[in-house]
C-alpha cells in the first residue's frame, strides 16, 4: 500500500516517475491524482457543526485569519 504524502513538496513528480516504472500511462496517473486530491480535501475538511456543512481546509483557514 502506498503511504499518502500529500503534504510532501513534489508527491506529485515522485508518483509520475513511480507510473511510468510500473509502465502506466499518464491518463491512469491523473486519474490518481484525482482521487488523490479528493482524499486530501475529505481528510482536510470538518463539518461545521452550526451548519453541517463541510468546510474545506483552505476555507477554514481564511475564517480564522479574519477573526
């Protein structure tokens, strides 16, 4: 299984030199890119527990650098 080091400064470079050893094609490689990106988004987002909804982590930052 592959560890998820989305936060890692060229995973995206390191998966491509990865795809093109295992001899997959680009297409394969950003349809995990993809999924990948959602995984991070779902791991980095938190319901909103006034409105229920999911708020990103992008978003949550920006809401605390206003307050």
């Amino acid at each position: 299984k592959m560890a998820l080091s989305i936060n890692v400064p060229g995973w995206r470079a390191w998966l491509a030199f990865r795809y093109m050893n295992r001899g997959l094609t680009r297409a394969d490689y950003l349809k995990d890119c993809r999924e990948l990106d959602k995984l991070a988004a779902l791991a980095m987002a938190k319901v909103c527990p006034t409105c229920g909804k999911v708020v990103t982590g992008a978003e949550r930052q920006r809401r605390w650098r206003r307050k």
